[in-house]
C-alpha cells in the first residue's frame, strides 16, 4: 500500500477525485511528512497543467495546493472567447455567417 501512496497521481481523474485519494494514503501511509512535503508530494501528481498553476504560487500546505489545483481545473473547463471562435471557424460556421 505505501507504494499506492508513492506512485499516487491525478491521471485522468478530477482533482477532487485525486485529492480524496491522495488524503486518505498520505493519514495511512504518509509517515511524519511535514505539511510542506505533503504539498510538495501532492502538486508532483497533478496533471502538467494544473501542476504548472500551483507551481506558479508560494505553497506552503496541503489545503493551499488543493485550492489551487480546483481553481486551476475550474479554469482550463471554460474555454476562452478565442477557442469558441476558432472551433466555429474550423468547422466553417463563421464562414457561412460572413459569406
């Protein structure tokens, strides 16, 4: 089981899926981890991008990186103005409209 703990990673799943995972291994197989390390331990098995966010950030605890792997999750699900535009324009639905 503590090697669930250490090869414990985000994959596919939401972060609220990982962190539930990632807190129950880490009160059974966390040992005397420091919250520092906990985070440190936490942020390396999100996913690049969400990673990328709470990197950006001085994280010092476990609940620190969990806000901003949510906040940065909530993000990447709304796309931008210019990625709606340009799905449009790919499948020529701007186009008709201008033509």
């Amino acid at each position: 089981m503590f090697e669930q703990f250490e090869s414990c990673a985000q994959g596919n799943r939401t972060v609220t899926t990982y962190t539930d995972e990632f807190y129950w291994l880490s009160s059974h197989y966390g040992l005397d981890m420091t919250e520092e390390k906990l985070a440190i331990k936490y942020t390396s098995g999100l996913k690049y991008s969400i990673q990328k966010h709470v990197l950006s950030h001085n994280v010092f605890s476990l609940d620190e990186a969990h806000t901003l792997a949510l906040e940065a999750e909530e993000s990447d699900l709304v796309p931008t103005v210019y990625e709606i535009l340009s799905v449009e324009h790919n499948s020529g639905a701007i186009s008709a409209i201008i033509d």
